[in-house]
C-alpha cells in the first residue's frame, strides 16, 4: 500500500512534464512578457505621476510669480500716489513762496512808482529813481530790514526770525506766540506776557516770512531769506537782524526748559496714578464704610450697585468712564490752551545739545528736573530708552548720546558720581572718535576716567574715520 501511495505522485509528476513539457518555453516566455509589460505599465505611471507633479509646481511657481508681481505693483503704484500728492504739496507751497516774493517784489517797485509820481516829476529824477532799484534780492532783504528802525519792531522780528531759523519743524502761529513771549527763567505762565496781534507782530518781518494757510504754519517767504539772516553781510550791516544758529538754538532749548517746568504743568502733564483702591471698587467701599455694615439701607445700596443700570453698566462703571473722559477733555484743553506744550515736550532735548551754558545754574537745574522726574513730566518720550536705563547708565544711553552728539546728557553723565564701566566708557570713546565728535571726545578726557587702553582704541578709531582733530587731542591725551 505504501509503495502505491508513493509511486502515485511520482507518476503524476511524469504525466505533467511529458504533457507540459513541449510548451515550458512557452510559458516562460508568456511570463516574462507579463513581467515586462507589468514594469513598462509601472513606469509609464511614475512617469505620468512625474509630469502630473512637475505641471502642478510650474504652476504654482506662476502663481507665485503673479501675486508676488502684484504685490510689488500695488506697492508700487501707492508710492508713486503720495509721491505724486507730496509733490503736488510741495509745488503748492513753493508756488506760494514765490507769490510771495513776486508780491514783495511787486509791492517794492508799486511803491518806488508812487514816490516817483509824487516827487520825482523832472525826468533826471525818475531816472535817478529807477537806477536805485534792488540790484538783487540781498539789497531787496537789506533795504526791507532797515525800514524798521523802532527798538520794540527790531526785536519781535529778530525773536521771530530765530525760531524759523531753529525750528525743527514748522511751527503754527500760536506755538510761535509762545515761543517768543517765554523767556528764560520766567517763573509762571502768564497769558498777558504773549503778543495779542501775531499778524501785526509778523509784520515787523517785512513781508520776509508767510503764514501757510491751511496748516497755520510760519515759513521764510524763500529759502533765500535764511541764508541772508545767516551771512555774514548782515552780521556786519545789520547786526540787529544777525541770526547766531547755535545761540538761537540753544536759547530756543533754554525757552522749552523754561516752559516745562512751569507750575502749571505739575498736574497737567502728569500721568495718571492708580490709587491703592481700584475704580471699580470705589463706590462699594465708600458705601460699606459710610453705612452700618448689616443695616438695611446699606444692602439696598450695595444691591443697586451690583444691579446696574438699564444700559448695563453699573454705577462704578459709570463713575469711572466719566473720570476717564474728563481726562481727555483735561488732555484736550491743555493743548488748547497751551499750544506750545506739544512741541516743547518733543524738542527740548534737542535744543539743548550743545549745553545751556550762557544761564544760571538754576536753568541748569531745571533741565535736570525734566530727566529725574521724567516719570510723570512725560519728558522722555521721544527717546529709545527708558528712565530705568538712565539710571543704570545702560549702553542704549550711551550708544545714543553719541550717535546724537548731545553733549549735555554726556557731561551729565560722565560728571555724576555714578561709575561707569570700562566697557561702557569704551563704547562712548570709540563711538565718538569714530563719529569725529571732538567736544564729545574732550568731555570724556576732562572727566579724567578714560583708561589708557579705551584711548588706544579711540585713536585707531579716529584715524580709521580721517578725523585728524580728535587724532591729535587722543594723541595730546596719550593715546598711542
């Protein structure tokens, strides 16, 4: 029986060959063309799926393209819209500089006219009349300033020249009202030591400068105007109408010092405080200690407190908007009131660069008070540090005295008892002989805490930038 089973499959497996046999090749050839057209099939995919992704990326790298182009357009077309309104600004205004000096001319030659057909009948003398025309506008200038020869006319028109000159922005008609009326050292603000009339006051200019009619701002009639105030022809002839720039700036720095540290100002600029009872809390806290705790009357109140109103505020709530609109409205009046206060707050520190040494040790004081106590003056606005950074002479302090050249923070702070780090030293040095800052650089060696390696480095520093003064005062100083 076991022979049988065991030949049996033997048997089969030579039935199979010798029927299968012929055609084995056969087979073999049919499979691997199934193989071959099964991998052409799976290339022919991965190919597609390859084009599919390439078309898609091409796509969406146009995409790309498309909006970045329009973004770059729209950017573009909005610049070039202000350029063409700021130019279009710009035009109106210097048209109107041109009106008027067209007008001044006109009204020169107007008026040489009316003299001559009042008094000048013979021909010699309208001859005589018309060759002492202004040859140019300096003898224009010159001829318009010596009309004015009343002391009080001379002043109020320097004073006015001055502060256009010094300005570091324009300045509205009631800020230049201010302006001129302050001066330094005044103790209070007065209304009744400001010029009532500022257009009769301009006219001690002589047609030399113009209000701007939309925005109420004071410019030179041309730019021309400056640089005859500023030459030293006037200085010689006119020296009533001179313009020193750096004293006019450092007086102007001396009138918003001044202005500041009025005692008006102690409430007016200061900044809000929160009390150790929250807004919120008030109302409940004056009835629970006003009322019995327990009786009745006292929880009918704090029940209405809670209740609210029918808008759904509740009474602090209320309390506490109005104290906050009567702060803008207190905000909105200052500024009405007190037009120069914006502008002195945001320049002071720049008027006063180069020091305030023409007055007294008490402006010197007062300049001070606006850096100390600039935690409720609102006095540091406009600077990229805070008080805490004063205090800690922090190299942001540092960095940005120099970069401003603003000698008198830095006779401050290097004349304080506060000790400054070498390395803090070293970025006050290096930064102002790489700047060529020579009153810088000699206010540092006069505080006589420069080590010799920071003047070694502030040497190369200067020589790097072609500074040859500040070389040579190091070198005085010892630097190698």
């Amino acid at each position: 029986m076991f022979l049988v089973h065991s030949r049996l499959p033997k048997e089969l497996l030579v039935s199979f060959e010798a029927e299968f046999g012929p055609y084995e090749g056969e087979i073999a050839r049919l499979s691997q063309e199934v193989r071959d057209e099964a991998s052409l099939a799976s290339k022919q995919a991965q190919k597609q799926e390859n084009e599919l992704q390439a078309i898609e990326r091409l796509e969406a790298k146009q995409h790309r393209q498309s909006w970045t182009k329009f973004k770059k357009d729209y950017h573009a077309s909005k610049a070039e819209e202000n350029n063409r309104h700021l130019e279009i600004n710009r035009c109106r205004l210097e048209k109107k500089r041109f009106e008027a000096l067209d007008a001044l001319s006109t009204y020169t030659y107007q008026k040489t006219y009316r003299q001559i057909r009042k008094e000048c009948v013979p021909d010699k003398l309208i001859l005589a009349a018309l060759n002492d025309l202004p040859r140019d506008l300096p003898e224009t200038f010159r001829r318009i300033l010596c009309r004015y020869t009343e002391a009080d006319d001379i002043d109020i028109g320097r004073e006015i020249f001055r502060w256009i000159a010094v300005a570091k922005r324009p300045l509205t008609v009631e800020e230049l009202r201010e302006a001129i009326g302050t001066k330094p050292l005044q103790e209070t603000w007065s209304d009744n030591s400001y010029i009532n009339d500022m257009k009769k006051a301009m006219a001690c200019c002589g047609n030399l400068v113009f209000i701007e009619e939309e925005q109420q701002t004071v410019h030179f009639t041309h730019g021309s105007v400056k640089q005859y105030l500023l030459s030293d022809a006037v200085q010689e002839s006119l020296s009533k109408h001179f313009v020193d720039l750096r004293k006019a700036d450092g007086d102007a720095g001396a009138v918003c010092v001044t202005y500041l540290n009025f005692p008006i100002f102690n409430q007016q600029v200061a900044r809000k405080v929160d009390n150790s009872i929250s807004a919120t809390d008030i109302t409940t806290t004056v009835v629970k200690n006003s009322l019995p705790l327990g009786q009745f009357a006292n929880k009918i109140a704090l029940s209405l407190l809670r209740r609210g109103d029918k808008t759904g505020k509740s009474i602090h709530h209320l309390l506490k908007d109005a104290a906050g609109d009567i702060d803008v409205n207190r905000q909105q009046n200052s500024l009405k009131h007190y037009p120069f206060l914006p502008y002195a707050k945001q320049f002071w520190l720049e008027h006063t660069k180069q020091g305030i040494d023409p007055y007294s040790m008490k402006l010197r004081r007062l300049w001070r008070n606006l850096i100390v106590e600039a935690s409720w003056r609102d006095t540091l606005s406009g600077v990229p540090w805070t008080l805490e950074d004063w205090e800690n002479r922090a190299a942001s302090v540092l960095q940005w005295i120099v970069e401003q050249n603003h000698c008198s923070l830095a006779q401050l702070i290097l004349g304080s008892d506060v000790e400054l780090t070498q390395p803090k030293l070293l970025i006050f040095v290096k930064g102002a002989a790489t700047r060529g800052h020579a009153r810088l650089i000699e206010i540092s060696l006069g505080s006589e805490k420069v080590s010799q390696i920071i003047l070694d480095l502030g040497l190369q520093a200067a020589a790097a930038g072609g500074h040859l003064d500040v070389v040579e005062r190091l070198r005085n100083a010892g630097a190698k």
